[in-house]
C-alpha cells in the first residue's frame, strides 16, 4: 500500500543542494559544527560593525538567534545577499569587522605554521652543521623548503636576487599549503575554504604584485614603456607599450583566479557527491544503496586527488610569483 505525500512535505524532506554546497563553501559569523536533533551546534564569533549612525556595535553572532526576525540592535544577517550583515533601513552595508570563520581559520592555519616552524628554528639553533642532518619533522621541513628554495625561488630569480624574496615566498608556499589541507578537514577545526574566498587569493595576488612592481629594476619598466620592438610598434601608436602595461594586471589576476577556481572547484564537487547521497535514498532505499556506494568510492577518489592538488596549487601559485618577480629582474645585454 503506498501513503501518498503531499507536496508540502515533499519539499521540506527534499535536501537543498544548493544550501549544502554554498553553506558550507561561504564565510559565516558563525562557525557550524552539526546539527542534532534538528538543532545547529555552531560556535558564536564576534560581530564588530559601525552603524550608519557612526556608533560601533560589539557582540556575539548568538544574538542574532535570540528573536525570532534573527534581527538584533538593528542589524541581521541578510540570506539574499550573500549572507553579510546589514542595517534596518539601509541598502549599503555597514562597516565591518567582524571575526568570520575564514578569519578564525586563518588564525588556526597560523598557529599551526608557528608549532612547526618554532622548533625547527630552535634545532638549529642547538646544533651546529657538523653534527649532522636533522631528522624527523625538523628533516622532513628542511627537504621541503631546499626543493622550494633551490628549484623555484632560486631557479626563477636567479642567483642574485632571490634570496631577497625567498622569505616572502616560502611563507606564501607553507600558508597556502597549510590552509589547502586544512580546508579538506570536514569538523572543527578545519573545514573553512579560506583559498577558495577570492578575497583572500585577491590580497595574496596584490603582495605579489606590489613586490613585482615597486622592486622592478629600471631593465624591466624599459621593457615596459619602450619594449626592443620595431619603431612603428610603440610610436606613434604605444601599441606594444599598452600590451605590456595590460600585462602587469593580468599577470596578478591569473594568479588570484587560478588558485580560488581551482579550490573551490575541489569543494564543490566532493559536497556535491555528499549530496547526490542523500538525494537517492530520497528516491528509493534500492536506488540510494547503489548510487551511494558509487559516490563514497568518488568521494575517496576526490580527496585524494584534492590533497595533490592541495600542493600542487601552492607550488604553482610560489613558482608563478617567484617567476613574475624574476621577470622584473631582467640583466641589460650588451
């Protein structure tokens, strides 16, 4: 005998694809860790904002749950608009400051960096180079960052220049790195997709082209506006100079969007076969069993594949800016 569904109930026991990939790929004040019983258990993080008044608000994101229009001092969190915060009464957004689980993640991923870095910096500190290799994490780190510093900084520089820069560098290589991996821990704390906010892999691609550009020697801003062209190519029409010029922006944009397209991309589709999971037991408990197995074994496959590409992302994000900045070392050959 079948029990017929009404359509209302239809559509509150269907899952929400949609709301499962975004949810958990966009920024957030604050940071959701399940939901049990039909209640969300979420850390509350600080909301700082600067009312259109000009008073300064500070308060926990909990407050919003308080009332039941989610509305506190008057301001809410608007759904519809890419879950910000914003003011009663008012189009634009308030000032904001607040913590945001990307902030919180950046934060961890930093701490992390310290308690590896830290006592690799007071082993060497200890021993002298006659006392032998490290080993362990001391050694495992010590590989890690000769391959990066030898065969990217050093070779996309050159020898004169890179170790100017190798600083800057290995720290992008080991920030990016870490944060990758750590958006592919499902639960607290990990889980956030900070690479995958382009606004993050926007201030990276801006450090890296303020450091192409205000360090630039006079070589390289020569290349620029009077490029080894033809004559009738850069005057009287700058054709060549404004190609180049162009090319300073595009250069840093390549590298912003390449790193957020690529992590995002990752998150999407391993939330999405999640999803496909809960889509077919929806439909048949038969039909659920069999595609669920197919997507588990994607799942696994995907982040595998996530994890290289988790490096792999890093190492073409360092070696492209290490090649940028090299760029803008070019020797005069006589």
């Amino acid at each position: 005998m079948t029990i017929p569904v009404n359509a209302e109930e239809k559509e509150e026991s269907s899952v929400d694809v949609k709301e499962i990939v975004l949810g958990h790929m966009s920024d957030a004040y604050e940071w959701h860790i399940t939901t049990w019983g039909g209640h969300h258990i979420s850390i509350p993080l600080p909301v700082i904002v600067k009312s259109h008044e000009g008073g300064w608000h500070v308060f926990s994101s909990s407050r919003f749950h308080e009332s039941e229009n989610h509305h506190y001092m008057g301001f809410y969190v608007d759904s519809k608009r890419q879950g910000k915060i914003y003011e009663e009464g008012y189009d634009d957004r308030p000032w904001d400051f607040s913590i945001t689980k990307d902030v919180v993640q950046i934060w961890i991923n930093v701490l992390i960096l310290l308690l590896i870095f830290i006592p690799c910096a007071r082993w060497y500190k200890r021993h002298r180079i006659e006392d032998g290799a490290p080993k362990g994490m001391v050694g495992m780190m010590e590989v890690l960052v000769m391959s990066i510093n030898d065969d990217v900084i050093k070779a996309s520089i050159g020898e004169k220049h890179y170790r100017k820069y190798s600083p800057y560098l290995l720290t992008v290589f080991f920030f990016l790195l870490v944060t990758n991996l750590m958006g592919l821990i499902p639960i607290f704390p990990g889980g956030a997709n900070v690479t995958g906010n382009i606004t993050i892999t926007f201030i990276l691609a801006l450090l890296t082209f303020l450091i192409t550009n205000i360090f630039g020697n006079r070589e390289y801003w020569k290349e620029i506006f009077w490029p080894d062209v033809p004559v009738w190519m850069k005057c009287p029409v700058p054709l060549m100079p404004v190609i180049e010029l162009f090319g300073i922006f595009t250069k840093p944009f390549a590298l912003m969007v390449r790193l957020f397209a690529n992590m995002l991309g990752g998150h999407a589709v391993i939330l999405s076969l999640t999803a496909v999971i809960f889509i077919t037991f929806e439909i048949n408990a038969i039909v659920g069993t069999s595609l669920s197995l197919v997507s588990v074994l994607m799942m696994i496959f995907m982040n595998a594949l996530e994890l290289l590409v988790a490096f792999i992302q890093a190492y073409v994000f360092t070696m492209l800016s290490a090649v940028f900045i090299g760029m803008a070392h070019p020797e005069h050959e006589h």
